[in-house]
C-alpha cells in the first residue's frame, strides 16, 4: 500500500470515544439514554466504548455494532478522596476508562463522575501536554448577542501565577478557533478595571505577560460588566474568580425556569447545551461532565469528544505550546 493510500485508510478509522456509565447522579439510566440519542441523532461511525456494570448496561441498552463494552464491578462515589479512590478501586469505570485511554484503547474519556478522580486520573495517567504548568478547565459563555465565548480556569487552579494565565489565554485562544470556530479570538484579562496597571498582584504581573505573548490577540483587561456582552471570545482569570463567575452563570437558568421567564437567551445557560468541559492541557481528550448531567448533556459530551479528536485540538495544543 502507498503512503497516500495508507493516509486514507488511517482517516476513515473510525475513533473510539470511552463514557463511564456509572458517574452522576443518574447513572446509569441517563448515560444509556444519552449514548441512544447520540446514536440515534448524529450520522457517525464512531464507536463508543461504555464502561461500567455490563448487565445493567444491557439491560437498557439495545444492541449496537458501534457499542463494545467493559465491564466494572467498582463505582468511586461523588464524595470520596479522588486518590485514595483510584489506588483502592482500580476496576472502577473511573480507572477503567483512564488505563483504556492511556494504553491507546480509546480516543478520548468520558465521566460525570467524581470530578477530582477525573482531574487525578487526567494529570497523572493521562499526563501534561510538555512544557504546561498546569492544566485547565474552561466554560462556555452565551453572550448577549447569540455568539458564544470562553472563560477560564473555572475551577481547577483556584490560586494561579501569571505564567500559567499566560498559559490558559494560549490555550483558550486554541481551542476558541479548533472547536467554537472563532478566527482569531480576542483574549482579555478579566479585572476591576480597563486601564493597564489596575488590579490585584496576580492581575498587574499578568497583563505584560498577555502583552508580549505572540500567539494570541490580547485586546487588554475587561470588567465583570463585560463578561455577557461581545467584548471578548477568550476571558482568562484564576480559577476561584471563575467558578464563582460560572455558578453564577448557571444559576441564571435556573432563575429563568423558576420565574416562567421564557427567553432564548436564558435557555442558552442550561449547561446540558455544552455537556462537559474539556481537560485543557492533556495529552488526549478529557471531557468532565455535571453530577447532575441528564441525557441531553451526555450526548453532547459525545459529540464534542468527536469534534476535539477530529479537529486534532490536543496536537494543536502541543504545538502552540512547546518550549
């Protein structure tokens, strides 16, 4: 066979996306619903690998050649110590999915199980993409006039330096063009004021960092004020600032529901829309979802693993990011 013969045959393989069945408060009645939409939906031959307790998945799943399945005896519940957990249950679906996808098995990992095994299993299973300081969680942000943003961390590294906000303007700036499709995002530091020079320490030896770095469009520093409106695509902050930024986001819709208050806008803040949030910052695609994820989440959990593998956004990463 050619080389380029060999290329075609290495595109049309179809990739392998793992989902734990066992994580979330729903599990596993809401992950089998979700695994039948996305197949019912999507006109896809990916093939998912599902892990978890076999017989259940059986039980409410019908059969499927893109299906295979592993089998878990072991569940890490949503409040146990995440290293403790994996060492003790290493045939839990959380364990099972991260030694698949470090021996190459699947292509990417799936969970909306307990967040910080998913975070342990990503930094050490997985490992850091060379030359990260820290890896990253980032939000989608529904702007007020119909286009979407990005705001990050939101939550894993709540006291941050500014070489690693550095990091997460590149990294946001990566996966705005790969995966929301924006050319040339503009990335701004999020502070209590527009002038150079305002903020905190963290904030003022940030922003000369963000000045200087030549792989990304920094615009300057925007107000909480900004952070709905079409001011920016990428908003970088520490991770405390952010998942305060983010519940709050989430309780938007929430409030909406409560009060019948009808509107496009607000239904755009119902976090099933995205699914999960990707792993930034990894060498292979991790994707955490919501304790609370239901079907609908599941299934976009799904398709956005499928769009980070076909996109490359990891190898794009590495690449921006090298030493």
């Amino acid at each position: 066979m050619d080389l380029r013969a060999s290329e075609i045959a290495f595109q049309i393989l179809p990739m392998n996306i793992g989902l734990d069945m066992m994580g979330g408060d729903f599990a596993p009645l809401e992950a089998v619903k979700g695994v039948a939409q996305y197949l019912f939906d999507t006109n896809t031959q990916s093939r998912l690998t599902l892990i978890g307790d076999e017989k259940q998945i059986k039980y409410l799943l019908a059969e499927s050649d893109q299906i295979s399945i592993i089998h878990s005896d072991q569940v890490i519940d949503m409040h146990e110590s995440p290293t403790k957990a994996l060492k003790e249950k290493p045939q839990s679906s959380i364990s099972l999915g991260f030694q698949s996808l470090a021996a190459g098995k699947i292509d990417a990992f799936i969970s909306a199980g307990n967040t910080g095994a998913m975070l342990v299993g990503a930094l050490f299973s997985i490992k850091a993409i060379e030359g990260v300081l820290r890896p990253t969680i980032s939000s989608v942000i529904p702007k007020e006039n119909g286009k979407t943003g990005l705001i990050l961390d939101v939550g894993l590294n709540a006291d941050c330096k500014p070489e690693q906000l550095n990091q997460f303007a590149v990294m946001g700036s990566v996966y705005s063009q790969q995966i929301l499709g924006i050319g040339n995002p503009r990335v701004a530091l999020l502070n209590v004021g527009e002038e150079e020079g305002k903020g905190n320490l963290l904030a003022q030896a940030t922003y000369p960092l963000l000045k200087e770095n030549t792989h990304i469009n920094f615009i300057g520093n925007i107000e909480g004020r900004d952070v709905l409106l079409d001011v920016a695509d990428v908003i970088v902050c520490d991770g405390f600032t952010g998942n305060v930024i983010l519940k709050l986001a989430e309780s938007l819709h929430g409030i909406s529901e409560r009060q019948n208050l009808a509107h496009e806008y607000f239904d755009r803040f119902n976090f099933e829309n995205y699914g999960g949030t990707p792993v930034l910052g990894v060498a292979k695609p991790i994707i955490i979802g919501h304790g609370i994820s239901h079907a609908k989440a599941f299934k976009n959990m799904i398709i956005l693993a499928q769009k980070m593998i076909e996109t490359d956004v990891m190898t794009k990463l590495k690449k921006e990011l090298e030493p």
